[in-house]
C-alpha cells in the first residue's frame, strides 16, 4: 500500500508511485511525485492501494472523505459520478479546462500514450457532476455542449440522487 500526504486539494505520493499511474492511470506524474486529485485519492483508499496522512496522522476513510467535503463542497456529488465511472472501467481525468469535472476515456485505452497527436488516446466523455435538484441556465448548459464538441467529445451531466446513485443525461446540440 502506497503513502499519500494531503495538500491543501490533493493528495501528493512520493515512493513507488510508477505502478498507481502508469498501470492503474491515476493522477499526474511529476519527476519526483504524483499528484492525486481528491476523487482518485479516495478511489484508491477504497481500493485499500492508499493510505492517506495528514500531518504525520494517518486519516481513516470516513475522516478522509469529511476532509475532502470540508475542502471541496461538491466532494460528495464529484466522488459518486467519479467511483461509479471509474467501477465500470472507465479512466479519469480532469475536465477543468473543459469546463467540466472529468474527461472520460474509454476502457482499455492509455490516456498516456506517446506519439503524434492523431494516434493518442481520446476523449470519449467530458461530464458534470451535479445534485439531482440542481438549475442551471440553457447558457450555462450551452457553453459545456460547446466546449466538449470543440474535442470531439459528448457532454454528460451525471446527476447524483439522495443515495449516492447516478443517472447520465446526455446532452448534444443538433442542427436541423
């Protein structure tokens, strides 16, 4: 089991971290580091491939998800569209430049793969995770539409219910 120590919104592991991101695709390497986001830092605690510490105590899983809620307040919604993809096979990135929380690959894909850009990996998914009695504005809805077909990709709104469950909406724009 790997080490992980909380940073104010990540969690960063120093010793053998080359298995956690090349072979599972968690985080991003650094030359000496990887940096978990708080969804894959609890992914891999639940998988028990983690443990995280904060200064030098060793947090419980209960404990560690009540930090990340306390330090990101769409935590909870994030981690259940974040866990059930990541269940079903599917890899996770960041979707914030996207204007989303995730970017999802399909299964079985390197997210890492070298080369030309025409042969890496793409984008299947840029989704959204939301509380099932969240509004939002047809603009807002628009712009994240937008920004996933400027990659090629489809924009999913994962809407998270009272028992942590979640239903994906699809949501394209057509032309007549």
């Amino acid at each position: 089991m790997n080490d992980g120590v909380l940073l104010e919104n990540k969690v960063r592991v120093w010793d053998e971290y080359e298995a956690i991101h090349d072979e599972l695709y968690y985080g991003k390497k650094f030359e000496d580091h990887l940096d978990l986001s708080l969804s894959e830092a609890m992914h891999l605690v639940e998988r028990e491939e983690l443990q995280v510490n904060d200064n030098e105590k060793e947090l419980e899983q209960e404990d560690l998800f009540s930090r990340f809620v306390e330090i990101d307040d769409e935590f909870a919604q994030k981690y259940a569209v974040y866990s059930d993809l990541r269940e079903r096979g599917y890899i996770l990135k960041s979707g914030f430049k996207f204007g989303a929380h995730f970017r999802v690959y399909p299964r079985g894909v390197n997210p890492y793969k070298e080369g030309p850009k025409s042969q890496k990996e793409h984008t299947k998914w840029v989704v959204h995770a939301v509380p099932e009695n969240h509004s939002f504005s047809y603009v807002e809805m628009s712009r994240a539409v937008r920004l996933a077909q400027n990659i090629r990709a489809t924009m999913l709104w994962g809407v998270v219910d009272a028992e942590k469950g979640v239903t994906y909406y699809k949501v394209e724009r057509i032309t007549p």
